[in-house]
C-alpha cells in the first residue's frame, strides 16, 4: 500500500518524498492531518528557510524537525537542542560558545552549537521558553549571521538554518510582551503544524503496532496484541499527552498482561479507563457527541465485524452515510488489526 491513496489530487507527495520520510518517521500516518503536514514540508523540501514548528506537547516535534532537516537544502550536520529549564548563562555558552575564564568553570574555551552547526542545520526546542536576553542574541544570528562568544567581543559569522520547535501559542506570548515579535517573525517563516493525536485517530492501531513490537524486550513477555475491545478505548480516548502518552500506555500495558493474551481495557491506566463523564477534559458539547458517535460506530462495526453494509443498516443510516462519518469521526476504514503497516 501507499500513502497516496489518499486523494492524491489534492495532496501531491511524491513517492521518492515519501521514501525519506519512511527513513525518518517510525509511523508515517495515512491520515488526512498528516498527509496536509507532509505535503507542506515536501513544498519546503531543497530549501532552508527557518520553520517554526507549533503542535501539543508530544505529538512528535522532534521527528518532524529531523525530517524537515533531512529534505530541507543542507547537507550539513544537524544539531538539536532543548532550551527549556536551562539557565540563561548556560544556555548562552551552550548556543554560541564562550572563552576560557568567562565564567567559573569555563576552564576551557568551547565553540556553541551555532559554529558547530556551520553549514547545516540547528533544532531549537522549547524556543518559547528563552529569556529576553536570549532572543535578542538569537534575532542577532537570524539577521545579520552574528555571534560572539561567551566573554569574547569578536564577532564571527555563522551560516545555520534554524528550526525551532513550541508547544506555546507564540503569538499570544508576543501579545503579552514575553516573546520578542521582531524574532517570531524570523522563526515562523513557514509554519509547520503538527497535529494533535486525537485529530489522526485512524493512525492510531498503526502507532499500537509499532508501540507494541517496541515493548519486547529482553525474556520479557509482553502481549504481542490488542484485543478489539481495547482498541475501541484508544480510538475513543482524547491523548491530551499524543503519541508520547499512547507510547506508554501501550508499552506499559503490554508488560502488565504477562504473557496472559492480548492487551485488554483493563491493562490501560486509569486516565484512559476513566469514564469520560468524569474526566474534568470531559470537552465542548460537539467534543463529547463526537465520542458518543465514535463509540456508537466502532461498537456497530465490531459487531457486524467490520462489515459496513451490515454496521450500517443496523444503525439505520446507508453505508456511504456510515463511511462518511467514518471519514469525519477520524476513525480507520478497515478493522484496526488490518490496516497495514
Ligand atoms: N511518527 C512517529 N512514529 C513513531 N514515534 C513517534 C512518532 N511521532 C512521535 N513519536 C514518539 O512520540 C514521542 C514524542 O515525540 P516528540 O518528538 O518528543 O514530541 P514533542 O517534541 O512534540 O513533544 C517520542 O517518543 C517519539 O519517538
Ligand atoms: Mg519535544
């Protein structure tokens, strides 16, 4: 199978695109949110403008930035760093390098990431969380290719793309003050959305897969499955962690079942058992009739084992009517332990 399936009209990726992406990504979604992400970024591809990545907290940031890195027009080495809960001053000296003595423990001169990554590619992450200061030595590098090292009045030049990844709303930090708006509009040349797990739910049984082989290790017995029944509880869940949060509880919950079978509800934490009723995430109105319909459908489709004229008629609606709902409910068209890799 391929991922153009999905109305390729509208979506051009091509197939050689396609292949350095299954190099990069673990789990390449079929799912339209992702497809329209990668599509963007085969439009960036041989180029080197600085992308801002936006997306929660664990939808997969880090990967995106490899990838972009690995299609984008430099062939240079990539750098990644994260610059959340670092001290200023460290973080100076890590970015842009310092002269022995700058500070205590500065016994020898060291070169930043900038000039390490000369000629390549360099991943800011947590970029909404740098201090003012910071992002004034940042928005000097984007403009002018200037840096000085750490207690050094030299200024060397550097030639580095930069992507830089947050989970922040940056434009509402620029509209409280917190975040320099002369630098966003230097990151965020283009925008690189990734999507939150619940808007790529007919990826999900893929991630199971993967998630699950990834959890054998060593004599440990993990289960090798998932029973259907617990399938309908990831496809319902809303993942407010994403993948990063689907990755444990699979993995967790395969070492639970010690050998004993497929993976079943019970062997999920109690954040994803909890009745939703009661979970304070509980959602807007058109949230919550959403999971209804979600769990109405997958129980429908279990029922008549995924066959959808029969799912369909005994839900009263016709079959295109029950496929385009599919469609919109964000749920696979095929049984979850069939959709391929
Ligand atoms: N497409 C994917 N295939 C496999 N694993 C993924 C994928 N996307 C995200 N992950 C995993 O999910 C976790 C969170 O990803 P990460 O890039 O750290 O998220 P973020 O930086 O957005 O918080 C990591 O363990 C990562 O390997
Ligand atoms: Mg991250």
């Amino acid at each position: 199978m391929s991922l153009t399936l999905t109305a390729p009209e509208t979506l051009p990726i091509t197939e050689s695109f396609l292949e350095t992406v299954r190099e990069t990504l673990p789990v390449v979604g079929r799912s339209r949110a992702v497809l329209e992400m990668l599509s963007l970024i085969e439009s960036l591809a041989g180029t080197e403008t600085n992308v801002l990545i936006t997306g929660e907290s664990g939808v997969g940031k880090e990967l995106v930035a490899r990838l972009i890195h690995q299609t984008g027009g430099r062939p240079g080495s990539y750098l990644a760093h994260n610059c959340a809960a670092i001290p200023e001053g460290t973080l100076e000296s890590d970015l842009f390098g310092h002269v022995s003595g700058a500070f205590t423990g500065a016994v020898a001169a060291r070169r930043g990431f900038f000039e390490e990554a000369e000629g390549g590619t360099l991943f800011l992450d947590e970029i909404g969380e740098i201090t003012s200061r910071v992002q004034a030595q940042l928005l000097r590098v984007l403009q002018e290719g200037e840096i000085r090292r750490v207690g050094e009045s030299r200024v060397r030049h550097v030639r580095v793309r930069v992507l830089a990844a947050t989970n922040r709303d940056l434009v509402q930090e620029v509209r409280a003050g917190r975040f320099r708006e002369d630098l966003f509009y230097r990151l965020n040349v283009v925008q690189v959305r990734v999507p939150p797990l619940r808007d790529r739910r007919s990826d999900i049984p893929r991630f199971v897969r993967h998630f699950l082989a990834g959890s054998v290790r060593g004599a440990e017995t993990v289960a090798e499955a998932v029973h259907p029944e617990a399938m309908e509880l990831l496809l319902t869940y809303p993942w407010p962690g994403n993948v990063r949060q689907l990755a444990n509880e699979v993995e967790r919950a395969a070492l639970l079942t010690r050998g004993r079978g497929p993976v079943r509800s019970r062997d999920f934490s109690p954040d994803v058992r909890g009745e939703p009723a009661r979970d304070r995430r509980a959602g807007t109105l058109r949230e919550q009739v959403e999971r209804a319909q979600r769990r109405i459908v997958l129980e429908a489709l279990r029922r008549h084992e995924w066959n959808k004229t029969r799912a369909a008629r005994s839900l009263s609606i016709t079959r295109q009517g029950l496929i385009k709902m599919m469609h919109r409910l964000e749920l696979p068209l095929v049984a979850p332990e069939e959709n391929g890799g």
